[in-house]
C-alpha cells in the first residue's frame, strides 16, 4: 500500500483533529445523554416560515437563486445586516459560515510563527485554524481586575516580541464565550483595543452567540468600540439554523478586500439561495420572532441544567452561570483529569468535551465544557444525574 505521508503539505502536521467532531463518529447522539456538542435545538428551526420564504425567493428571483454570485455576498443580505446592526455596507462581508470567517481571518492575517493572543481556554475551532496555519498561539488568563488583564495581555506580547515574533491579531469571544459561557465587561474589552492599539495589531472578535441573551444587560461590541482596527464575526448557524452555513464579518473596508480576494480562492461565494433565504428571514420579522422563541426555550433550560448542577454535584465542583449562549463550563477538584475520566462517562452513556482541548498553552485538565441547548429539558435532568453519580 503507498505511503502518502510524503506528499502531504507541511501544514497538515499542523492540524488536530476535534474531540467534538470524533464523538459524533463514535456514537449515536440520540442514544446517549450528549452534552458534548455546540448544536441548537431542532426546536428552534422555524420550518414553515423557512417553507414560505424559499417559496418567495423562487417566485421572486427564479433561476437567479441557483446561479453563481457575488464574492463579497447578495446585496439583499448585506443591506439587510447593514441596516440590523447599524454597519456601512461596504463594511459588511458574507461568509460560508463564521468558521469560515476565522479561517480566512487566519489566512490573510499570519504567517507560520507570528503570534496570536487569545483567551485561554478559548474556543477549539479556532486553536484549530490558527494551528492549520503554524501560528505560535498564545492564551492569556482571565482576570477579573482590568488592570491585571491588560497587564496579563501586555507581558504575553512583550514577551513574544522579546523573542522577535511578530504579532498579528487578538482573538476574543466576548459574549457567552465558549467554552466558558462568560461574557466579558465593557471596561476588559476596552483594554483589550488599548493594548491591540499599542502593539498594532488587529483584534478578532467573535460573535456567534451574541443575540441569545437570557439576563442581565447587552455589552457594547469590540467592533463598536474601535471599527477600524476590528473584525466581528457573526453567524446564522445559532440564530436561524447551522445548515445554511452562513456568517458575515464587518470589518474595515481595506481588511475586507484582501478577504474578498482570499475567498475568490476558497468557495467563489457563499451559497446564493441560501443568502436570499436569510435576506428575507431578517426583513419580514421572521429572525426577531424566532429569536424571541429561542430564547425562552434556552433560557429554561439553562435553568434547569443550573438546578441540577446544585442539587447534584459532589462537593469541590463548581460551574459558571451563563447570561446567554449555548455552555457552562465546569472546574473539578486539582487532579482530577477530564480527559482520562471521558471514557468511563462515555461508556456509561454521557458526554461531554474535556476543557484541556480549549488551552492553547495546556492545562485545564480539571475542567469540562457541558453544552444545554441540544437536549430535551428531561434529557439534561437525567443526565446531569447520571454524570454526577459518575463523579461521586
């Protein structure tokens, strides 16, 4: 048999493949209690309206739907994001997916070796893209005092300098970040645009959860606070459906065109009907009264995962409280391994993603990421109960 290792590209030796994405081939997610993925609810899937507007879209548009488009997205979509968030339209982008748009973000941005700063733990689809393409990626701490967190930032990126990297951007999940569910307060993310300014890099921020809020007030985005030097990812895949695989970034318009010219590489353009689809989902009210719907749902059912972590956790657990999106993240006691424990869980009919995958720098071997919004609020009673008789 021929060995093709030889012909692989360098870069290949840079990808990991996700724990997530390998549970989902080892088991049914419908036999087990599933707390592992970041899929939202079929529930929140408005298939009669997703029914009406297509119909619409071909009685409007016709064969214009299923042709070739524009790289840069339907205007229709563009205008229609343009005027939900109060962005020029030359500053709006479409994307096959937000992940899309951390990749191509990636991709224009770092060479192999230059420096990306982001949380740590951060999200694991991201450490996946800037490793794809050999960037040295470094995780910052979170501190509650935004004088040590600037701080925290401005060490890591002396210290890269210090070795005569280059850096290049700050990757952030402000709100309900995954994994940990926390949103980041308005004062961090000023500091975090102060050191960016500082050391003249660009900051990534990353959205995907923003519009599911269940408490508390909305935080003003990175992107609001200093546009020309951010690029916010959005999506569909939380707020609409993950299917249509579509996302957008705003971001300066210079930034935007070499995303443009980048993307002519990679897909042409984001898918076309699919654009439409979305384009009159967010005009006819159709979004605003879904997200109405999906709120409600996840907000209870955070609540009862929250309920069931209090009533059922062995002492030395404890668990972030979420103000929206679709995790909380749990913190065990010092040397307990998340990673080693995965089978006996698994085997035992329950998952979950080990918190370690999202260190950049390693650690968090005491720690879990637990997922509410895939289940029924019956499914997560049972297996939260199952879990932490796991862990007594």
């Amino acid at each position: 048999m021929k060995n093709y290792t030889d012909l692989f590209s360098q870069d290949t030796f840079s990808f990991f493949r996700s724990p997530v994405r390998d549970i989902f081939k080892r088991v049914d997610l419908n036999a087990i209690y599933s707390f592992a993925g970041g899929y939202p609810s079929a529930d929140t899937f408005p298939l009669e309206d997703f029914r009406r507007i297509m119909s619409e879209v071909i009685d409007r548009v016709g064969a214009k739907a299923f042709q070739y488009g524009a790289t840069q997205g339907v205007t229709e979509l563009r205008e229609a994001l343009s005027l939900r968030y109060g962005v020029s339209l030359e500053r709006v982008q479409i994307t096959s997916s937000s992940q899309q748009g951390i990749d191509v973000c990636t991709r224009i941005l770092a060479d192999p070796g230059d420096v990306i700063l982001t949380s740590s733990p951060s999200y694991l689809g991201a450490l996946q893209s800037f490793r794809s393409y050999r960037a040295d990626v470094r995780g910052v701490a979170y501190d509650s005092d935004p004088d040590r967190f600037e701080a925290a930032y401005v060490r890591t990126a002396v210290a890269a300098l210090n070795e005569g990297k280059r850096l290049k951007f700050i990757y952030s999940i402000p709100d309900f970040q995954n994994p940990s569910g926390e949103t980041l307060p308005l004062e961090h993310r000023r500091r975090l645009v102060r050191v960016a300014r500082r050391f003249g890099m660009l900051i990534v921020e990353d959205s995907p959860y923003r519009e599911l809020r269940y408490e508390g007030e909305s935080v003003p985005t990175i992107y609001s606070i200093d546009p020309d030097i951010t690029l916010h990812l959005g999506s569909f895949s939380k707020i609409m459906a993950p299917g249509f695989r579509l996302g957008w970034i705003f971001g300066h318009p210079d930034v935007l065109d070499m995303i443009y010219v980048c993307k002519q590489s990679l897909d042409l353009c984001p898918p076309v009907f699919d654009q439409y689809v979305a384009a009159g989902f967010i005009s006819d009210g159709s979004l605003d009264r879904n997200l109405e719907k999906s709120i409600a749902l996840y907000r209870n059912k955070r609540n009862i995962m929250l309920g069931m972590l209090e009533q059922t956790m062995p002492e030395g657990v404890s668990w972030t409280h979420p103000e929206g999106g679709l995790f909380l993240f749990l913190t065990l006691p010092e040397g307990f391994d998340s990673v080693r424990f995965y089978d006996t869980a698994l085997d035992a009919g329950v998952a979950y993603v080990a918190g370690s995958f999202f260190y950049p720098d390693g650690g968090g071997h005491n720690t879990m990421r637990l997922n509410f919004s895939f289940m029924t609020a019956d499914r997560i009673r049972e297996g939260i109960r199952l879990l932490a008789s796991l862990l007594k």
